[in-house]
C-alpha cells in the first residue's frame, strides 16, 4: 500500500503544481494554458519535488528560514537536472533563463529559487500536513481504486507524450539548415500545422529552441564513419 499512498501523494501534488504554473502564466500572459510536457493537468517535476521535501524536510517544521532555503536548494536542485536531462535526451532547450538575474547555465536562477523557498514553506508547513491527514484516513481500497487507474492513466500519458515530444527532434533533423532561428521556426511551423496534441506542446513551451543544426550532424556522422574506418581497420590488423 505504501507504493499507491505516496504515488497518490504524488499525482496530487502534480496536480496542485499544474495549477500554480497556470494560474502564474496567466497572471503575466492573461492567457489560459495547459502547462508541462503532458497532456493531462499534472507536472511530474511538482510532484517529484513534493515527495522529496516530504522525506527530508517536514521534520524542520518549527525553523521556517530552514526550510525556505532547504527548499530553494532542493527544487532548483531538481529543476535543474530536469531541465538538464530534457535537453540532452531531445536536444531542445524547452526553457531558458539567460536573461534573468543570477542565472545558471540559463537552466536555473536566483528569482524562481526564491519562489520555490516561499511555495516550500507553505507546503511544509500547511498543504502537507493537511494532505497527509486527509489521505492516510482514506480506505485501502478505495485507495487502490483511486490510485490504480491514475497510475494507468499517467503512464499511458508519458508515453503518448514522449513520442510527441520526440517530434521536435524528428522534424529538426529532417531540416537542412543551419541558422538556429531558422530551424525553430520552421520547426514550430510545422508541428502547428500538426494534430491539436502536437500544437499544444508548442502552446505549453512557446520559447522551446532546438540545439540541432545540419553542419554539426554532418560533422558528427562524418567523425562517425572515420572512427568506424579506423576501428575496422585496426581489427583487420588483429585478424591478421
């Protein structure tokens, strides 16, 4: 039971964040939009987040400085390898923080840190306690009957969501450009042009860039056939 309480735990908390992320955009676009990679109304990365101040942090409950820096640390801390392993995985940048103040690498900065201590210690100190009580009074198997079609859905939605995602890389390669803004915006013309799904990407992240270019590919499948030359040939060498 242990796995379905804390995967409830943290299907709610993505929840929560979708939410904020919404309701944050809106306050500056004044645009309702559906946030995040997936397509349902849930981000991992909230709940992630969540679930790791639930274990490490909600024991500092009477010292708030603590857990308002512990906090900041730990969800730019995840922000970042977030944004770290999407970029390396699909070769886009999906947000960039190069010009906001006392940025990292343009993956993480000093503002949205600040904000994540503040939310952390309204989690720790309000949302988490109440969550926890509500759900742990809930019935095993109305748990299970809450917790198990989340869970498929959720994870039928990665999937669907991954191969969608993966089309900003499939449609950079397929372009034999060069100029990075050439290819992102040939790249967001056609995904929208595409099914409601795909737009919806380009909607949810519409600063997204792709790191592919056509003279970097064609360098690297050339390096590529070179070492595969040299490498035959030094087996050559051995066999003989």
């Amino acid at each position: 039971m242990s796995f379905f309480l804390y995967f409830f735990l943290f299907f709610i908390y993505s929840v929560i964040g979708w939410i904020i992320e919404v309701i944050f955009v809106f306050f500056f676009t004044k645009k309702l939009s559906n946030r995040g990679f997936l397509i349902g109304p849930y981000l991992p990365i909230y709940g992630t987040a969540a679930l790791a101040m639930h274990f490490t942090i909600t024991s500092l409950e009477s010292y708030p400085w603590a857990i308002f820096f512990l906090s900041a640390l730990l969800i730019t801390t995840i922000e970042y390898i977030a944004h770290y392993m999407l970029e390396k995985i699909f070769n886009t940048r999906w947000w960039d923080y190069s010009q906001l103040p006392l940025n990292v690498d343009g993956r993480v900065c000093l503002p949205h840190a600040l904000l994540f201590g503040a939310l952390g210690v309204i989690f720790v100190l309000f949302i988490d306690p109440f969550t926890m009580t509500k759900v742990t009074e809930i019935n095993n198997n109305i748990l299970l009957a809450i917790s198990i079609p989340a869970l498929i859905i959720f994870t039928s939605d990665s999937i669907v969501s991954f191969k969608i995602i993966s089309k900003v890389t499939q449609t950079a390669e397929q372009l034999k450009k060069d100029r990075t803004n050439e290819i992102n915006e040939k790249v967001k013309e056609i995904l929208l042009q595409q099914s409601y799904l795909t737009r919806r990407l380009v909607t949810a992240f519409p600063n997204f860039y792709t790191l592919i270019n056509y003279t970097h590919r064609t360098i690297k499948k050339t390096h590529r056939k070179i070492n595969n030359k040299i490498n035959n040939f030094k087996n050559g060498d051995k066999n003989e």
